[in-house]
C-alpha cells in the first residue's frame, strides 16, 4: 500500500452505500470498482452496503437517488454522491475527499 | 356549447382533467396513457394545472396518482394547493396520491463514468405500484438539465422515461419551462408530442390576463384559440371561447321589467327569457335604478337574480335603492340575490368574463345584470368578441342577461353602442332633454326583436317608489318636459275648466229660459181659466134674465087673465 498517504485523521471510517438496479453491465462494473479502490485507498476503514433498487425500490427516495449507479458517502459527514460506474478513480477519490492521494 | 364532444371516428381515449372549460376546449380532456406537455413561463400556474389534474382525478373520477416534484418539497406543495381549496393531505392519507419530491443538486454530485436514470425509474415505478396510479406528474423535469452535466445522457433518459410512461399506461402531465424561440427550454417537446398546451401570462396595460392554448393534440379535434383562465380561490377555471354555436333553445316566456309602465311600451309586456338587454344612458339617467327594478321584480317572482357590478358597492348600491323605494337586501338575506362587484382595474376583461361565468355557473340565477359593461377595459375589437361570448353563454344557458352602458348625455349612439347592437335583443335608450335651463330625462325603447314596442319617447321620473314613466307632450317645438310639460299640463287644465264654466253657464241659462216659459204658461192658463169663469158667469146670468123674463111673463099673464 505504499503510495497512500492519508492525511488528517487517518483513522477516518468511511461508511459507503452504493445504489444500482439490477445486474446490468454498468452496475457490476461500478461494484467492481468500488471494491478495488476501498481495497487500495480506504484499508480496513470502510463498509460498503450495497441495494439493488430492483428488489428494494422504496429505499431510492431515502437518499435522493435519480441516476443509476450512485455512490452515497453516508460517513464522514457531509453526504456525498457520486454517480456513474466508478470507472474515473481519479474522479471518485476527489468526491469522496480521500486526501493525500498521490501516484 | 360544444357540439357532440365524441364525433365520429373519434378513436382516442379522454382523461378528464375536471378543471371547468378545459374538458370543453379539448372535446373530453388529456389523452389518457399518454404524456401530456404543460409549458409556460414562471408563475403561469403549471403546478397547479398539474395538482389540479391529479386531485380532480383522485377526488371525482376514482383515479390515484402520483406527483414527482423536482423544484418543491412535498410540505410546500400541499401548502401551496391547499390555500386554493384541495384537501391534499386528506387524498394523501387514503392512499390515493403519492408524492415523491426527487432532489437533485447539482454541487453535490460528482460524475464518474456511466450512468443513467434508472433510480427515477424505480422510484416512479415504486409510486405508481403502491397507488395503482392512473395519473402521473412531472414537475418540472427541465431541472434534471441543470442536475445532471451529460445531456446526451439525460436526452436519451428522457426519451426512454416517455416511452416507458406510455407503456406502462399512465396518464401524464410534464411540465416545462417556456424557452425562446421553442416552446420549452431545452426542446422537451420533441419527446413529448401527443399533447401540449401552453400557458401564458400576458400583462397589457399593467393588467395580466392568463391565457390557455392547446398547441396540439395528436388524434383529436380542439379549440385553437387561446383561452383565457383564472387561477383563484375555487382553483383553476377555463372560459371557452368559441363555443359561440346559434343553435340555443329560445323561450317565449315573458319576464317583466319591473316597471309597469315599461312593461307597456314592450308589445309582449316585458323582455323575452333568455334574451340580452342593453340599457344606454348619460350619467345619472337611472341605469342602475332601472337594473335595480329588475333585480327586484325578478327576486319577487322567486327567481335567483345576479348582479355584477363595477362601480358601486353592493352595501352602497342597496342604501341608494332604498331612496327610489326598491329594497334589495331581503333578496339578498333571502339568498335569492348575489352582489359581485369588483373594480373594473382588478382584472383584465376577459379576466372577468371568465370569473363572471364561473359565479355564473356557481349560483345558476335566471336573471343577470352587469352594471356597466363600458367599465370593462381593452381593446374595442376584444372588447366586443369577449361581450359577445359573454352574451352567447348566458344564452344558451336561457338566462336573462341586462346590460348597461354609459353613453355620452346627448343620447348619441357612439360606435362601441353600435357594434354592441347587434348582439342585443332589446335596446333601451335613456337620454336627457335639455331644455328651458332643465334637464329632464326621456326613455325610449330603440329595439326589441321579436315585439313590437311604443315609438314614443317617455319622460320617466325617479320618485321614492321608483321610477315612473310619464307621457310626453310632442308639439311644433319639440318634446315638452319637465316643467315646460307642467306648464302646459297648465293650460289645458285652465282650458278644461273654461270649457266646464262654458257648459254650465248655458245650463243655467236654459234653466232660467225653461222657468220663464212655464211661467207665461201659467199666466196663459190663468187668464183661459179667468175667461171660462167670465163665460160661465155671463151664462149664468143670462139663465137667470131668461127665467125671471119666464117669471115676468107669467105673472103678467095672471094678472092679465083675471081682468078678462
């Protein structure tokens, strides 16, 4: 893991939900992105629920959602989202403020 | 009114929308299972056209539904609605509307890689499952544009979310932001092409007029004018404007004008029901006692009487009656008549013609008088095509409709009085007459169809029990009123005396003739009666003479005979 350093509270836990609606191509691939980047950015301090709208559809209005996939930062406070399949690391660290990113 | 609403070949499904006139202008309502586009600029009333759709649905036609605000938060909106009478929350509790306020903001939100919109979707979905929802709302869907960066994406979202709407068989409503140069903003109505209707908020004169045009409407016939509606405290209401059709049932009854001596000038003893009457007049001539007499007379038979007037108010106009000897308010308190006034400036005209014809179809009155229609402003040309559906609409209802219009004093008939004309069925002409330092007033009736009616010209007097017609010397000089008629009311008055004197005088004579001819009489036959006594006597005494001359005679005899 090196070339993470994280700044400030290092500790930070990241609490994530990540919305998708059904199996289809653009969810997987946004699952699949998340988890590779909580593996390499956010070790052991982050959980990630994940709800299919498909089976679960009364839950898309509790956290705003409109576009499919959406990733919710629940924890640390202020709620963030992030939408689309995840495919733009570079993009995602930004929106969920993981400092000190560096290559 | 409108002809058949389902002419033949008419093969698409209405949703009716419930909203007063809409139904009409669209021959049914909303193509039902199909979106509908509701576009306008700010504060044109598209939300509350689309709550209105919905509520009506829930609350008259049995059909739930579903609101998806984009701009308002669900509180707000029932707030909002409620103030205009819709028990919002009472349709939400029972399960027969959802809302679904759906928030998207756009600074926080951060885009990485492909998406698309299928939450919306599901949560449209969800709403619509959990209701059994007929009618759908979306309001507004242009804010997605400023939520979401991609366009492309959200284009092809909206396409897909139309489609899927129609496929699923709900009736919908989206509303969008008026765009220049096309009718919406970023060009929704290339996805939503069944129907669009826009609305329009036009301010002329710092007056605003609300208008309604149905732009188009695939498979079915409509109105296409604009239509001007009302957004107020009985919520949304449509006047349609060309429902002027001459086909409406006429009545032969009669209804009095209130005046007696007026009903007299009229060959049938009144105005047809369900005929228009203009009554011209100066100022001051008495156009609002003549309304008032007919107000009353109409409230005597029983009937319901409405009156909408623009220069008095109705505590004010009922006080003033009171001086003439007409009092209205038992009418009122008896709910048999309806005051409505308001000041010409509050609305646009057609503004009032459309409140005008909701009260109209409120209180449903027999008899209805506007007081005066020159108070309503605009263009002239306007002016009179709104009178006229005006007019047309109270026709076809059979009510009895009384205008009054004001008029320069001298009685000229200005061109606005002439184009008024020949929407009218009678005309009641009211004028001053001006003449030795007096003003007096003449009435006259200058048209009434279907009767013939006096051709004279009546000076009329407004006494405190009310007005009353009186007749009109016409000599060399023109018309007598006034006190130049009093005066010769004078002379002839003095000439019928002269002429009494006249007779009697000739009387007495004769009387004093007859008497001294029956007293030469009686000296005639007293001097017959002393003639025949004369006679008598001298018959007497000739008797007498003859037996004394007997007696004479015989004496002498004896005294002869015993001397032999």
């Amino acid at each position: 893991m090196s070339g993470i350093a994280t700044a400030g509270q290092a500790d930070e836990h990241f609490n994530l939900r990540l919305y998708i609606a059904g199996q289809t191509p653009k969810s997987l691939a946004a699952i699949a992105n998340l988890q590779t980047l909580c593996r390499e950015h956010l070790p052991g301090r982050h959980s990630i629920e994940i709800i299919d709208l498909r089976e679960q559809p009364e839950l898309a209005a509790r956290d705003q959602v409109v576009a499919i996939p959406t990733l919710v930062r629940h924890l640390p406070p202020p709620l963030k989202r992030i939408i689309g399949n995840l495919a733009n690391i570079e993009k995602v660290l930004v929106g969920l403020e993981i400092n000190g990113v560096t290559t | 009114m409108f002809s058949s609403p389902k002419a033949a070949g008419e093969a698409i499904d209405k949703s009716p929308t419930g909203i007063a006139g809409l139904d009409q202008v669209t021959f049914g309502g909303l193509p039902a299972g199909r979106p509908t586009l509701v576009c306008g600029s700010a504060g044109c009333g598209k939300t509350l056209f689309a709550m209105t759709f919905l509520v009506n649905g829930a609350a008259q036609f049995g059909e739930s539904g579903v609101f998806m605000s984009f701009e308002e938060r669900t509180e707000d909106l029932a707030t909002n609605v409620a103030s205009l009478g819709y028990d919002v929350a009472g349709l939400v509790d029972a399960g027969k509307l959802m809302f679904d306020f759906v928030r998207v903001e756009r600074s926080e939100i951060e885009e990485s890689g492909e998406y698309d919109l299928e939450g919306l979707f599901v949560r449209l979905d969800h709403a619509i499952r959990s209701t059994g929802a007929k009618r759908v709302v979306l309001d507004t869907i242009e804010a997605l544009f400023s939520g979401f960066g991609d366009s492309t994406i959200l284009r092809a979202e909206l396409r897909r979310l139309f489609a899927w709407l129609k496929a699923r068989g709900v009736t919908a409503i989206i509303t969008a932001e008026r765009g220049e140069g096309q009718l919406t903003r970023h060009g929704i109505e290339e996805y939503v092409s069944d129907c669009v209707i826009l609305l329009d908020n036009r301010v002329i004169d710092q007056i605003t007029t609300r208008r309604l045009r149905v732009v188009k409407y695939r498979g079915s016939a409509h109105g296409t004018n604009e239509y001007p509606f009302l957004i107020d405290e009985g919520g949304i209401s449509v006047l349609p404007v060309t429902s002027a059709g001459l086909d409406y049932a006429v009545s032969s009854e009669v209804v009095p004008t209130g005046v007696p001596d007026l009903d007299a000038m009229l060959g049938a003893g009144g105005f047809w029901r369900g005929s228009s009457v203009l009554v011209t007049g100066a100022p001051g001539s008495g156009k609002s006692t003549l309304s008032a007499h007919f107000l009353d007379a109409a409230c005597k038979r029983g009937e319901r009487a409405m009156a909408f007037v623009f220069e008095e108010a109705p505590a004010q106009i009922m006080r003033n009656m009171l001086s003439a000897g007409i009092d209205l308010r038992p009418h009122v308190d008896a709910g048999l008549l309806r005051f409505e006034a308001a000041r010409p400036s509050l609305y646009g005209f057609e503004m009032h013609l459309t409140r005008m014809m909701r009260d109209v179809n409120d209180f449903d009155p027999q008899v209805v008088v506007l007081d005066p229609i020159t108070s309503l402003r605009g263009d002239e040309v306007e002016l009179q095509t709104t009178l006229l559906r005006m007019v047309d609409l109270l026709k076809a209802r059979g009510t009895t409709a009384y205008f009054t219009s004001l008029t320069a004093g001298d009685g000229t008939i200005t061109q606005s009085d002439s184009g008024m004309s020949s929407l009218m069925d009678s005309w009641l002409s009211l004028r001053d007459i001006e003449a030795s330092g007096e003003r007096n007033r003449g009435l006259y009736v200058l048209k009434a169809r279907g009767m013939s009616h006096s051709n004279q010209i009546r000076e009329y007097l407004i006494t405190n029990s009310g007005v009353h017609l009186v007749d009109v010397y016409v000599g060399a000089d023109g018309v007598l009123t006034g006190s130049a008629r009093a005066n010769q009311e004078a002379i002839e008055a003095a000439e019928a005396v002269s002429r009494a004197e006249e007779v009697d005088r000739r009387q007495r004579a004769l009387a004093r003739k007859r008497a001294t001819i029956g007293r030469q009489i009686a000296e005639l036959e007293a001097d017959l009666g002393a003639e025949e006594a004369e006679i008598e006597a001298l018959g007497r005494q000739a008797d007498l003479r003859e037996q004394v001359l007997v007696g004479d005679r015989s004496a002498m005899a004896a005294r002869r005979g015993a001397a032999e």
